[in-house]
C-alpha cells in the first residue's frame, strides 16, 4: 500500500482481493436483506439479521460505533423521504414504502461498502422510476471510469444519465451535492471524494489500485437536505422520497471490477459493453 496523488491509497493487487472478500460479505448482506424486507418487518429486526451475517461470515460492520456521535447500527436503513444515514428502531415497514439500505463490512483491516433501496411490495410509478433511474446512474459512473481517466468522469456520467431521463411528473430529479462517494480502502471513508454530478476530466487520475465506493442520491424533488435531530438522519427538505445505490469497484488492466457485486459485475458491465476486470 502505498499513498499516491493527492494522498489517495494505491492498494496492491492482494488486498484489492481481502477487499473483494470483505465487498461479498456485503453484498451478501444486502441479497438477504432484499429477500428480508416486507411489510410488518421493523428496521431494527433488518438490522439485527445483517449484523448476524456480517459476523458470521468472519467480518465486522463498518458502520457501528463509526464517527461521533458513534453509530449505533450495522446498517443504515434510511426510510421514504428520508436519504441516507437512518439508525435502524423500532419503525415498521408498511406496503408501498422503499427503504435504502447502506452495508459495510471490515475484512482483516479492509472495507466493502454499498447500498441498495428496496420496495415494500407494490410502490408509486414515479417512485419506482426513481429507483431505476438511480441504479442504472451508479452503473453509468461505474461504465465511465477507465485506467489514466479522472474521477470527476464518473461523476459526470453519474448526473447525465440523471439529468437524461424524464421525470415522471415534468419535474427534475434532485441529486444530492453535500453527500458523495469516495475513496476506501484500509479505512471505510478516504480521498478522494466522488461527487454525483459536475464536469468530466477533473480530480485525481483513476489508476491500478484505487478503490472507490460511488453512491448517487436521487430525489423526486429538491436537492436540498436537513439533518434530523438523532445527529445522523439526513432527509428532504421538502419531503420528497429518495434513492440510494452504491458500490465499490476498482480497476484492472482488463476492466471494471465491482468488488460488492456478487459476480464482480460482470453482466451489468457486458450489458452496456464495457470490460469486466474481475475474476
């Protein structure tokens, strides 16, 4: 390991791969987490079933007792309107709510991070365009990153994908600013950040051994946010739903290698023709 442009971690070939170990935890997290998510089923329960996974699958979650106020969870259940960062309780889910999930999981000293949102049976047609539109943006920032490009080119490709779709109710999509993806590797947060929108062409080159966690939020209505009086909610301002995808991938010489998909990526990369990197 080594510390390149812009203090930004270069990990070697080996601990990109205790980081795909720690990126299947995670994504195994969230595949029993989709199959867990109904109505009646409270978010505390969800989390209670990811931290069993996580360490019984010889890892430990990132995100508990992370930063301060510490977090008290494994994961963040983030409900409705609100975006990211949800302490798991004692809310219960109801039929036609969606609720975005955030996992991370430590493999000896090294991190997986990604997130999902899933429906609670039947949703609204606008809400499930939201979901789309979101997940296919990580994809697009994903598809855009190549070996010597820069990280503002995920970004670009993150917003334009947004910005190219129509809104269901004439509107625009909101995509957050103040939160943003970003660098990971020996700790779960690091240089460099990747915003979800701005110019191509900018920031730290992408090179071998740079791992990035990319993760656009998208609402129905206004970008804008407020933090919630727990200290770590943050939700609409104006009570618009969000969604919240994110994965973590790096680069090879071969490609693109999505260290929390299941299959590294590999069909949604052949998809939209872009080179899978894994193994």
């Amino acid at each position: 390991m080594v510390f390149g442009d812009r203090g930004v971690e270069i990990k070697t070939p080996e601990q990109i791969d205790v980081m795909r170990r720690a990126g299947l935890v995670v994504g195994q997290t969230l595949e029993l987490l989709r199959s867990s998510v109904r109505a009646g089923i409270s978010t505390g329960e969800l989390d209670a079933i990811a931290e069993d996974n996580i360490r019984s699958s010889g890892a430990t979650p990132s995100f508990k007792g992370y930063s301060h106020p510490p977090f008290p969870a494994s994961i963040c259940a983030s409900v409705n309107d609100e975006v990211v960062h949800g302490i798991p309780g004692e809310r219960v889910l109801a039929e036609g709510d969606i609720i975005s999930i955030d996992c991370g999981a430590i493999v000896d000293g090294w991190h997986g991070d990604a997130a999902i949102t899933v429906a609670v049976g039947a949703v609204a047609a606008d809400v499930a365009e939201l979901m789309r539109v979101t997940e296919e943006s990580l994809w697009a920032g994903i598809g855009a990153a190549r070996l010597g490009g820069r990280v503002t080119d995920i970004s670009h490709a993150v917003e334009a994908h947004v910005r190219s779709q129509p809104h269901p109710t004439g509107g625009s999509y909101g995509i957050l600013e103040e939160y943003v993806g970003h660098g990971i590797g020996s700790a779960m947060h690091q240089p460099p950040n990747v915003p979800n929108f701005g110019r191509a062409g900018r920031g730290p080159k992408l090179v071998r051994g740079l791992a990035l966690a990319v993760e656009p939020m998208v609402t129905l209505g206004s970008k804008e946010t407020t933090l919630l009086p727990d200290d770590w909610t943050v939700g609409t301002v104006d009570a618009s739903w969000a969604a919240h995808y994110e994965h973590t991938f790096t680069l090879t010489p071969r490609g693109a290698w999505v260290l929390t998909a299941l299959d590294g990526g590999e069909q949604r990369l052949h998809e939209m023709g872009v080179p899978f990197g894994g193994r």
